[in-house]
C-alpha cells in the first residue's frame, strides 16, 4: 500500500494547528476538528499506520511533549509527569481504520481509495491528543503520571493490544481509561455503565469434507458435505440458552458459506465460518468446546471428517465500579448530571481494549456524537461521521476525571 502523507505535508499540516492558546477550549477545540479531518483524509490501514504515527508524532512532539516509541510497529505514548507524587494511570487511543470505501462527500473525505476512518478512530487520537495537550497545561494539579498511548490495529485478529502489552505499555500503570464515539448517543452525553460493556468476539471455521463428489439425481449415493453443514449450522445455531446461562447474554452467527460450482454436482467440500459473542468470559471456553464437538460428532455421523479452526479475539470489556464512579463524577462537575446516559444493554460488539483489563482495572466511556441524520449513521457504515464540537469537552472530561482518579489513588 502506497503511503499517503509525504513527511512535508505532515509538517506543514502541524504547523497549522499551532495558532493559538491551547489552554483555552475553543483554541483546543480547532486543534483537535484540524488534527482529526487530517487523519480522516490520510486513514491507513493495522500496522501499517505509518504516516499517521508519524503525524501524531509531529503534533505532539510540536507540543513540547515526549514522544516514546514506535512500539508495536507504529504505537506511540507519552507520559505526563506531575508536579506532585503519585502513582501512574494511561488513557489508551486506537488509530486504525478500516478496508471501506468511503461514500460521504466531505471537503476532507479519505483520499485511500477503499480504506476510511468509520469506526471514529480518527477523533478517538483526536481526542487523546487533546487530552496529552490538556494534562501537559495543568501538571500543578497532577498528583502522579499519566500515561496516553496511541494504539495500532484494533480492528485486527490479532489485535494491536497484545502487542502493545508485550511492549510494556501499562507495566507501572494502575488503572486505563478509553472513550468511543457513539452515533447512537446524543452529542454532548457520556454513555456509562459498570460491568460488561461490550462482548467478545471469536471467529470460527468448519470445513466438511468428503472423499468424492456425487451426482444431483442420486444423493443417496454420495456423502453431501452441503446437507451435512445444514445440519451442524441447525445445530450451533440452538445452542444459545442451551449450553450457557441465558441470562447473561451470547450471540452465534454464520456469516460465510462456500460449496460447489455446479448445479447438478454433489461437492466433496463445504466450508462455512461465523463469530461467537460473550458478555462473560468463561463463556467463550464452553462456545468453543461445543462448537468443535458438534460440527466433529454431526459430521462423522453422516460419514464426512470435519476440521474446525478458531481465531481467537478481543474478550469482553468489563468496566471497574470505581473508575465508572470517578468518571461520573467529572461528567457532572462539568456537565451536569443531564450528560449522563446510563446504557442499559451491553453491546454485542467487541473492542480489543479488553486485553488492558487483564492488567489493569479500566473502563470504555461511550462518547455521543449524534447531532442529526448525517451523525447518526451507525459504526461501519460506509457514510458514518460525527458532530465535532464533542471532542474538546470529551478530552477535557476524560483529563479530569484522570486528574480525579489520581488524587484518589494517591489519598
């Protein structure tokens, strides 16, 4: 993939964001809508974010801010000391997009044909940024570190979080904090809510083979892969309430299928593949033992060999009481309890943020960006966007309640 932001572009384009008092919201709002519509315009793809670690670089360091890395291939992190003693806590960025084509048409729309920021990863390192730039003005209410990291691949199996971990990004940090823009949340609302706020997300594979084709008008006469894979979808499909608690919630779904070319020929091979989804961990141990079991036992009763693969994904992110607690307590000095938007429902969609938990206590705040019909197009669409105006106040929410967690942690 041809690299879309030559260094001198990058450079003029930070220089740019430079006018002004970045102390004062209004200054950091402009920064923050100039940095995320560059990223927008130049998305790039996991672990090939180049020049978009690069530019965060370049903002950054321009900043007068201490740059660390490229770790994980093209992660980055900064750690704002401050001027009191206390302990370390991060706030973790993901900068990735996605392989979409982009169907908005937008003065700054992506200029990588097939590739396009429309999961928000563009205003999530906007939005951090902000928060490095707020906490580096106010190091005399710091009472310890706190640590911002940019983040390769989330959308990625394997992700970019192992890898970040694997390079010691949380070692010495006791708590993370991440945001995601939300089109279903009202711009200017905080979505909150304690435990299980996302799920996992694991891939399966299951390839049913025969040892030879057989002809359309004498099925009798031959092992039909295609029947047999009817019969272990039927199956894995019931399983939901079944082999786990219903109460705690599980998604399975097929989502690709391939046999045959012919009409009238019985294939030798038919494979299908899917996801399976959990809000509890332990879950994913049984799904996975079932899965394999059944397609294996369903395949061998009708005469086929089964092989059954997984790739193993993000587990579900679970957020810490405290942290929530701290985090609506800086929502409503600032905001106003009006801002709070308490989720009611996890979401069955994964975020490899997840892995952070197993080393730390954390939480994913769930930032509204829905401002009208163009803001309210869902994660992935091809034509999704935000209202811009949420990252300064979401950057400068996210900076105190950081601060908050601190003094409390230090106390």
């Amino acid at each position: 993939m041809p690299l879309m932001t030559p260094e001198d572009t990058t450079a003029r384009s930070v220089e740019d964001t430079l006018k002004g008092n970045l102390s004062e919201p209004d200054q950091l709002a402009a920064l923050l809508v100039r940095v995320r519509r560059h990223l927008h315009e130049h998305p790039e793809l996991g672990l090939r974010e180049f020049n978009t670690s690069r530019f965060i670089r370049a903002v950054l360091e321009t900043h007068g801010l201490d740059v660390h890395g490229p770790i994980a291939e093209t992660g980055l992190y900064v750690d704002i000391k401050g001027d009191l003693p206390g302990p370390m806590v991060a706030y973790r960025a993901d900068i990735d997009a996605l392989p979409i084509k982009e169907q908005n048409d937008l003065p700054y729309s992506s200029k990588n044909d097939g590739v396009a920021h429309l999961c928000g990863h563009d205003a999530h390192t906007a939005m951090a940024i902000g928060v490095a730039v707020y906490l580096d003005h106010h190091r005399s209410e710091l009472q310890g570190t706190v640590r911002v990291f940019f983040q390769p691949n989330e959308e990625g199996i394997p992700s970019g979080a192992p890898l970040m971990i694997e390079a010691g990004v949380v070692k010495g940090v006791s708590a993370v904090y991440a945001s995601h823009v939300d089109p279903t949340i009202a711009a200017g609302r905080f979505g909150l809510m304690t435990g299980a706020v996302t799920a996992s997300a694991d891939r399966f594979r299951v390839r049913v083979m025969a040892d030879s084709t057989g002809h359309s008008a004498r099925p009798h006469q031959a092992t039909d892969p295609i029947w047999i894979a009817t019969q272990i979808m039927s199956d894995l499909y019931q399983m939901l309430g079944r082999i786990s608690d219903p109460r705690r919630p599980a998604v399975i779904a097929i989502c690709r299928m391939h046999a045959g070319e012919a009409y009238n020929v019985i294939p030798d091979e038919a494979e299908f593949g899917g996801t399976f989804r959990c809000t509890a961990n332990d879950d994913r141990v049984i799904f996975k033992r079932n899965i394999e079991q059944t397609a294996t036992y369903v395949g061998k009763g009708h005469g086929a060999r089964v092989e059954v693969d997984f790739d193993l994904g993000s587990p579900p992110v679970v957020n810490d009481g405290e942290l929530i607690h701290v985090m609506r307590e800086a929502i409503e000095e600032t905001h106003g309890r009006e801002a709070i938007y308490n989720i009611p429902v996890p979401s069955m969609g994964a975020e490899d943020f997840a892995h952070y938990l197993d080393h730390a206590p954390g939480a994913l705040i769930r930032i509204g960006t829905c401002s009208g019909p163009e803001t309210a197009h869902v994660l992935h669409d091809s034509r999704f966007n935000i209202d811009e105006s949420v990252m300064a106040p979401a950057a400068i929410t996210m900076s105190r309640a950081l601060m908050k967690l601190l003094r409390r942690k230090a106390s």
